[in-house]
C-alpha cells in the first residue's frame, strides 16, 4: 500500500509540472489566450502620450540655455582710485628702488554679467556693477569686446541701462509673461561666476515677493537656490524655456559664495524700469513726503485701531504735497487711488507708481473718523533709502 501511495505521489507531481511548462511556453496548446510579453507589459504601463513626451525632455535644459546663452554678456569695469602721496615719494633714494609704484592714481576693476534686451544694443544690468566705473567694456557670447555707455541709472531698484553700437543686430533676450513664475518652476542662472566665463546653474524658485532685506528701497525679490556667486551680478535668470523672469542681484552670504539662497529682480519691474530710462534717461516716481511706520498689533491697540493693515503717519514733511494736503502725523493711511495699504512698503510702492502732477484720493483714518483728501503728487527726490515717501 505504501509503494502505491508514492507511485501517486510521483505522478501528480510529473503531471503539475508539465502542466505549468506547457502554460508558461505553450499556452495556446490549451485552447487559451496568449500571455502578454513583456515589451507588451511596458507599452500598457507607459504610453506614448504627449504629456510622457514632455516628461523625458525634463531630463535636460539644453535647448533653453542654447536659446538664452548669447543674450548674456560679461562686463567688466575699471576706475580711477586715488592712493594717498607716500611719504617718502620725492626721496632720490626712495624713488631709485621703488620708482611710483608706491603713489599716484591706480586702476580698480569690477566685473558682472548683463542682458541684452534689443537688437540695437541696450542691455541690462545692475546699478552697482557700473556706478562711479569709469570704463566700461562688454564681452558678447561669440568672442566680441565693445566699448559701452551708461544711458541711465536707477539705485532704488540696483537697474542699470548701457548700450553698446554695433552694425549688426544683436541677440535680445525673450522676455517671460509676466506674473507667470510660480513657486517650485525650474530656472536657470547664467552669467560669469568669478570670471571664470559663461556659466548655466539650475534650481527652482524657492519664493516670490521677498521684501524687507534691506538690499534695496524697492524690493519684490524672486528667491532661488540656483547658484549665483559674484560676477553673476546683472546676468539673467530664466525659466526653463530660456525666457528672462529675472535680473540675478544678490546672494546671502557668509563666505563670498552661493549658500543656495539668491535674490533676483522680476522681469515686471526690470522691464518697466528698463522702458523708462531708455525712453527718458532716468526714472520718475511719485512722492508725497510722509514717513510711515507699521502697524503692529501693540500700536493698533493703542490707538484703537480696529485692524493692523495700512501705515501710521510718523512725520509730514513740511511744504510737502501730504503737508498741504492736510495729512498730518498720526493719520492711518488705508488707501492710495482706491487701492488698499497694507503697510509701509506697499504704501511706498503704490505712491511711487504714481505719476508727479496728477490729483490723487488717499483713505484715512483719524482717530474715530474716516477721512478722503486730494493729495497733488510730487516728485520723488532721488534716492531715498527709507520709508519716507
């Protein structure tokens, strides 16, 4: 009985196994469908639709570099700095070893990056790679070196406009939609780190509208942990189709060199500051002459301030546009042309996109009492670093 049991045993075990090389090689032997392959299996899991197009070309920036690449150039600068006379300069002896080498005027040199922005020569770049610079000289992306001029310059936002002549036309950049950047887009920083030469670093944008940094009087920074060092300073940040979003300015720092955390200026302001100066040479904004403090919830208290958004009056300068249109110190001011304040540097942006000469409605609180006045608009004074507008 026992060596009937194993004969049984033995043959099922023959007949499963042959059973499952038939299915696995030969399914259609029994009548059945055939099993999927699998390059059949991939295809269903992967389909070759536009959007999986798209997703394998994320893979590399090239085409948008190729496109942003000859817009950029390198700048550099150079002035004059007069060194005090040594001493001992008019001594023969001195003179006979050292020669001037120890007195007179000598050279300082700067370098940045820039943007060209038309054909016909103007490019863009920032305010403190060409102030008080003497020299100027731009390297374009196919081996060029011309000599260029300052058409205008604007320290509120650290933008600079040169031009450079030329008899052909040069490669402008494509400007981005503008308020099309969002949170997490993929950008790209080009420019001349250190002078090595031009230079692709990518990241993404880290946040929009950084304000407060003290960097300059008007500030809407877009933040990104792309590389920016110095020399990247003026050159231009794209997205990832190789449009300009941004003017590469400044990087917090504690060695000198990118911490992933860099500031630059958004094409919306850039461009409008840009308009400008080549249209008129300079910038003109509104003014009103009032400083402004913020709201904090222990000044809303005090003077029983039903919300913390607008700006408290601290100073009204006097004969100023405010000044004789009756604000007065203390004055909560709510809005500016029926657009609402939320606090000191939104107040100062909203004046300052105000044209000089124009009659302009300004909301305010005093004490119990809202109050609309008339206010003529001045004309901003150049370069005030401060809340006073």
């Amino acid at each position: 009985m026992h060596r009937l049991w194993l004969i049984f045993a033995q043959a099922v075990t023959v007949s499963v196994a042959v059973l499952f090389v038939v299915i696995t090689l030969k399914p259609d032997w029994l009548g059945g469908r055939p099993a999927p392959s699998v390059v059949a299996l991939q295809e269903a899991a992967a389909p070759d639709t536009p959007a999986a197009a798209e997703a394998r070309k994320v893979g590399s920036y090239a085409d948008a570099a190729r496109k942003a690449l000859p817009s950029v150039v390198h700048i550099y600068t150079s002035k004059e700095v007069k060194t005090p006379r040594h001493p001992f300069a008019d001594d023969p002896v001195f003179r006979y070893f050292f020669g001037d080498r120890l007195g007179g005027p000598q050279r300082q040199s700067g370098l940045g990056s820039g943007v060209i922005v038309s054909t016909d020569g103007y490019i863009l770049t920032n305010n403190h790679v060409v102030e008080n610079m003497d020299e100027i000289e731009v390297a374009t992306n196919d081996g060029r070196r011309l000599s260029a001029r300052i058409v205008g310059l604007d320290p509120e936002t650290d933008l600079a406009v040169l031009q450079v002549k030329v008899d052909d036309k040069l490669p402008a950049v494509t400007f981005a939609a503008t308020e099309s950047l969002r949170v997490g887009d993929v950008v790209l920083a080009i420019g001349n780190p250190f002078g090595v030469g031009q230079t692709v670093t990518h990241g993404i944008v880290s946040a929009l509208g950084r304000t407060q940094l003290g960097i300059n009087t008007f500030e809407n920074f877009i933040q990104t942990d792309a590389a920016i060092n110095p020399g990247n300073s003026g050159g231009a940040l794209t997205d990832s189709n190789g449009n300009l979003v941004g003017i590469n300015t400044a990087i917090y720092s504690r060695t000198g060199g990118s911490l992933g955390i860099g500031f630059a200026i958004p094409v919306s302001i850039a461009r409008s500051v840009m308009e400008q100066i080549i249209r008129t040479g300079s910038v003109t904004r509104g003014w009103i002459g009032v400083e402004a403090q913020e709201i904090t919830p222990e000044l809303a208290e005090s003077f029983k301030l039903p919300a913390s958004e607008g700006a408290i009056i601290a100073g009204v300068m006097r004969g100023s546009p405010a000044d004789r249109a009756g604000i007065r110190p203390g004055d909560v001011l709510l809005a500016v042309g029926g657009k609402p304040v939320k606090d000191p540097q939104g107040m100062l942006e909203l004046i300052a996109g105000l044209t000089p000469g124009a009659m302009t409605q300004f909301s305010l609180r005093r004490e119990t009492k809202e109050l609309e006045v008339s206010v003529n608009i001045g004309k901003r004074p150049p370069m005030q670093r401060n809340n006073r507008e």
